[in-house]
C-alpha cells in the first residue's frame, strides 16, 4: 500500500507518499479500514519534527484520526462489517491508505456530515469529551475557558460548550479567529496579545469551572488565577513548556484541580482507556452532531501527495478549525 513515510526528523520534506508493505490482515478485535481522509494534528507536526514518539505497539506512520470504509473484520469484531462508513481514533497509521485498529475505537460516520469531514472529528471529539465532560463535569450554567478556541480543539469545544449550556470564553491571538469562534458560540473573546485573560473571566465571569488549556507551563499561574471555586483545569498540551511553579495556597483556597491528560497514551481497555472514552463520545457527543448543534469545522482539504502543504497550513493564522488529508492513489 501507499503511505507517508518519513526521510528522518524535520521540516515538512522529510515527508513522502510512498509504497510501503502492505498491513496484515486484522487481527482478533480490530477492524481494517480503506481510508478516505485524515485528519491533521499538532502531535503529527512534533513526530515528524521528532519530538513525540509513538507509544510501544503504535504504527511509525502518522496519523491519529481517518475516516473511511471498513474492508475487513477480525475474529470477535460484532459491530463492524464491511461497506460500513466509520471514522476512528488511532495510535498512529493514518496518513495511509488502509489502516487497522481496535474496533472499540471505531465509530459510525454520524448522519449529516460526509465522509470526509467525518476524520476531523475522533481526536477533537475524544479529547473535548474526556475532559470537558467526563473530568471537568461541564454542565449547564457553567463557564468554559477554551485557550487556542481557532483549533481544531478549540473549534470542536466551543460548539460542545454551548450544546451543553455553558457560557464559552475563548482566547486566540488575532481578530479574524476571534470572529470565527463567535460566529460558533463562543460568547467571551480574549485576544491574548493585548488582554489578560485572567482578569477579565474572573472580574467579568466571575472566574471559569472549566478551563481547558494547551500551552502548560506558560499558562499555568494566570489559569490558576482564572479557576472558580471547585473549577478544574485540564492541560493537553504542553506548547508554553513543561514547567512553572504552582501557587498550591490559592489552588487550596479555590478547591481547585489541576489535571493533565494525554489521549494518544492511554490504554486501549479499561478504566480511562481509549475504548471508554469513545463509548462515551458515541452515547453523549454523537446525538448532538446528528441534531446538528456540533459540527467538523474542516479549514482545508489537501491531498495526501501534499501533506507537507497541509503540516504547513496548521500555523497559518488563517487557519481555523481542522485540516484533513484526502487520500487516494496516484
């Protein structure tokens, strides 16, 4: 089959649509996949740049998300059968033309979004749930702070915030991202540039139960500040660094939480596994894409043969919402 491979660590070149061996057959519980996009992450951007290896077991190949057909079963695999459209949440093998995985991570194409768009949604629908919902207990009445709200993330938690009740704040770094998170719900804009978002979701919001957040270390102090009593703080990415020093005294006064969480390494059964996680998605998330109050928002579709253009697109400050590889044979 076809694939991107990787010449080395680096820029966007060291990517190429090439023939590689052909997977084997699925194996007991996994279902086959004929892919027809992928969705791009900022973790494909960091193993490609060589900074985030895939976990033990995982594919070398990128990719965490596709949508596509599936073509064959494994033993004790029930719920899929070939011709079915579905998209899944993987530990690596995306950017490929067939791909194998758990079929506990496999969910249907939901009605009303076509096959394409469907591979933006398993990683941003996986980690807004998780922790929007199933850590943080967002509910109605409550208010979110989203950082980086012209992400693929952002964009995908702006609508679930809203479907949920919640007053949404959102951060982003220019106007026109701004603009386009309001016109998905988001009722607080903070450019981050010239605004302290601290100050103002506490002194106009009166402080966020949930803020969900992917710079880390840079942020921790202001989101800290940022918490309402019994609010939580989920950090899922670490684009600010790794480390800060951690004000315990006013997390205690606040009877905060912070919590972090990444989904490419959790376990595939279990307790807090991906398979429970994307049971949960299916039962809470799904209804509210099929009424159409959550939707894929898809910037761009690039041809697979152009990943490297699609890499790229991800910093561009035009960019909001998801990018997704179309993928088919040269």
């Amino acid at each position: 089959m076809y694939a991107i491979a990787l010449n080395g660590s680096g820029g966007p070149e060291v990517m190429a649509w090439s023939q590689v061996d052909d997977l084997p057959a699925p194996g007991p519980g996994e279902v086959a996949i004929d892919v027809a996009a992928a969705g791009v992450n900022r973790a494909d951007v960091m193993q490609r740049q060589g900074l985030y290896p895939p976990p033990p077991g995982a594919s070398d190949i990128l990719g965490l998300e596709v949508s596509g057909v599936v073509a064959d079963v494994g033993a004790d695999v029930e719920d899929w059968r070939p011709g079915y459209a579905v998209c899944a949440l993987l530990s690596g093998g995306g950017y490929a033309e067939r791909v194998n995985v758990a079929a506990t991570q496999v969910l249907p194409v939901p009605d009303g979004v076509s096959l394409t768009a469907a591979a933006a949604l398993p990683e941003a629908a996986a980690t807004v749930w998780s922790n929007l919902v199933m850590t943080a207990g967002l509910r109605s009445g409550q208010v979110a702070l989203i950082h980086g709200g012209g992400s693929g993330i952002g964009t995908h938690a702006i609508q679930v915030g809203r479907a949920l009740g919640a007053h949404v704040a959102v951060t982003a770094g220019s106007q026109y991202k701004l603009d386009r998170c309001r016109e998905l719900g988001a009722q607080t804009l903070i450019n981050y540039h010239d605004q302290d978002f601290a100050k103002l979701v506490t002194d106009e919001l009166g402080g966020a139960n949930a803020i969900l957040d992917i710079m880390g270390g840079s942020y921790l102090q202001r989101n800290v500040e940022a918490l309402a009593e019994d609010g939580h703080l989920t950090i899922i990415a670490l684009q600010g660094g790794a480390t800060a020093e951690l004000n315990l005294g006013l997390l205690l006064f606040k009877r905060g939480s912070v919590h972090v969480s990444n989904l490419r390494r959790r376990p595939q059964e279990g307790p807090g596994s991906k398979a429970e996680v994307i049971s949960a998605v299916r039962q809470g998330l799904w209804p509210l894409i099929a009424d159409g109050a959550v939707a894929p928002v898809v910037c761009a579709e690039v041809p697979i043969t152009n990943a490297g253009e699609a890499h790229t697109l991800l910093d561009s400050p035009k960019t909001v919402g998801k990018v997704v590889l179309t993928v088919g044979r040269p």
